[in-house]
C-alpha cells in the first residue's frame, strides 16, 4: 500500500458519521470509472455496459467502463484497490476476483475483504459447457457423457479455454476434470471474448463460459452447447440440460457472480447512493428482461448482504479449490 493511499485511509476512518455524509453530499462531479477486470466482450463487460448508461443517466455524470484485464482479474482489482475512496473509480468484481482467487494465487495484489467496500450483487449467472461445433461433431461428442467417454480414452487431448485463471469459467472445468477423472489442458486468456473467438475459430475445443457471453454464439449456432454448470437449467436455454443430471454428477454446481465494490474508506452515503441506484436500474423490466434474456439473474443486493454474500462464496469456492485440485497454470 503506498504512503499517499495509507493517509487517505486514516482520514477516512477519523471522519465521524457527518463528515462522512458532507463528503458524498456532492459527488458525483466528474465522470466515475467503472474498472472491468477483463477484456471486452465477457460477461463482466458485458454486464458493466448494460448498468452505466442506466447509472449515468440517473446521476447526471458519465460513468466510464474501463477494460483492465491481467492474471484473472487480478490486475483490475488491484488498481481498484489502490485508487482513492472518493467515489470515482469502482470495481465490477467477479466470483473469481472476490471469491475465488484467494484461495488459488499464493500472493494478489489486494486484499479482498480489507481494501474493498461491497456495494451490491448485479447478476448471478451459470456457466455454460460449450464446444466448437465441427469439432463436436468430428469427434461425436453431443451430451456429457459423450465428452466424459473421448477425455478419458485421450487424455490431453482435447484443449479447455477460460477467461483467465482463477474465474469461475476455470474453475468450472477443473471441478469437472476432478469429479469426471479426465484431463484437458488449460489454456487462460485474458478475457472470454479473446477465449470465444479462439474457440469459434477452432484453436480450442471446448470452455465452461459464462452464459451471456456464449449464448449470442450458441444462438447463431457459432458454437454447440452441451449443458449448464448450475444446479438448475437455466431459463435462458430451458431444453439444455444441467451437468449434474446429464453426467450425471451429482453434486456439480458452479455458476459465477459479479458485482460493484468501491475502494475500502468510500463514504457509506456514496456507497448506499450507487446501490439504491442499481437496484432499482435492475429491478425496470426493461434492463431486467434484457439481462434475463442472457441468461443473467439481477440482483440488488444491499452492501450488508453483499458482504456476507462474498464470505459465503469464499468459503465455497476453497473448497471446490482443493477438492479440484486446481492449480495457477
């Protein structure tokens, strides 16, 4: 942590409750960035893009999506982290940047609970498992147990993209490895719209993606989709089955969330301000539909609820960590 952020850190927490209410009372008076911790196209960005304008138009400033992606999400959280907690530089975190990757890098660049304010939960969504169609169809994989059959008779063979280390998307496919007894060689990219194109142009076989951002591909028959990661089919894709019961395996659930944090020392008045906002933005049926049609759930969690949302999923995900055996590649 540098000297400058440590001194606005103690200022902030020796500010009593009305100072901390003047402190907000005018904000927001420039544009407020809104750190996305992956590359264009993925479901974090996807989601940021589909709030801002909605944010923007109800505070009367420009609320600016900025693409930082870097070691799952660690690089964007980590420059969120050290930011000023004024209000204007805001995190979309993810289930990887705050519920995973804890338990997976030995070291990160930011502490997940101690540098962060909680806003609220925008959307859950599950995974979907998808494959490049020719190659499905090459090697007669059509169902679960149809790609349980070919790992295991080749080993190493089939080529698994993700989103980056550490997300959901990664740790979906190394849950399935570990409970399927099968291995597929990890490939990490920065982002799952860098990992989609791969896989649609044929360089990877397969990617457990988040729903919104695979289900444009499935629906333009780009890519074919096999089963939901989630303990429930997804209305998005109602005749799709989940994994559980396709596999079955019973058990198998990993779907991913993401969400708005503020750097630690924020004033509670902004930090409410933004979350009454979103949650009222996700609750129109205009912007409710539109992500539900993707195959997100919103949300609009209150920062309590959130935060204790983010210790729950922590504690979920290092044990799947551990059980899966996942390891930073």
């Amino acid at each position: 942590m540098t000297v400058a952020r440590r001194h606005l850190l103690v200022l902030a927490a020796a500010l009593p409750p009305l100072a901390w209410a003047q402190a907000g009372a005018g904000w927001p008076q420039r544009p407020v960035r809104v750190v996305v911790p992956f590359a264009p196209g993925g479901t974090t960005d996807i989601l940021a893009r589909a709030l801002a304008p909605e944010l923007s138009r109800v505070f009367g400033q420009q609320f600016i999506v900025d693409n930082k992606p870097g070691a799952g999400g660690n690089v964007g959280a980590g420059e969120v982290a050290k930011s000023a907690p004024d209000g204007y530089t805001l995190l979309m975190g993810t289930v990887g940047t705050h519920g995973i990757n804890q338990s997976l890098y030995p070291k990160l660049p930011y502490d997940p609970v101690k540098d962060f304010a909680p806003i609220t939960l925008v959307a859950g969504v599950p995974n979907v498992l998808v494959m490049n169609p020719a190659k499905a169809e090459a090697l007669k994989i059509a169902t679960v147990p149809d790609l349980i059959r070919y790992a295991k008779a080749h080993p190493g063979k089939l080529n698994m993209a993700s989103s980056g280390n550490g997300t959901s998307i990664h740790l979906s496919g190394e849950l399935f490895k570990s409970m399927t007894g099968t291995f597929m060689v990890h490939f990490p990219y920065r982002g799952s719209g860098p990992a989609l194109l791969d896989l649609i142009g044929g360089t990877m076989d397969l990617m457990f993606d988040n729903l919104p951002s695979a289900l444009p591909q499935i629906r333009a028959g780009k890519l074919k989709a096999i089963a939901v990661t989630s303990s429930q089919r997804s209305t998005a894709l109602p005749d799709l089955p989940t994994i559980a019961e396709a596999g079955p395996l019973p058990g198998f659930d990993a779907s991913s969330w993401f969400g708005l944090l503020a750097p630690a020392g924020t004033p509670p008045d902004i930090v409410n301000r933004v979350q009454q906002e979103t949650a009222k933005a996700l609750a129109t049926a205009a912007l409710k539909e539109r992500l539900q049609s993707q195959g997100a759930i919103p949300s609009g969690m209150t920062p309590a609820q959130f935060a204790a949302y983010i210790a729950a999923e922590t504690k979920k995900w290092a044990q799947v960590v551990k059980v899966s055996g996942a390891k930073v590649d």
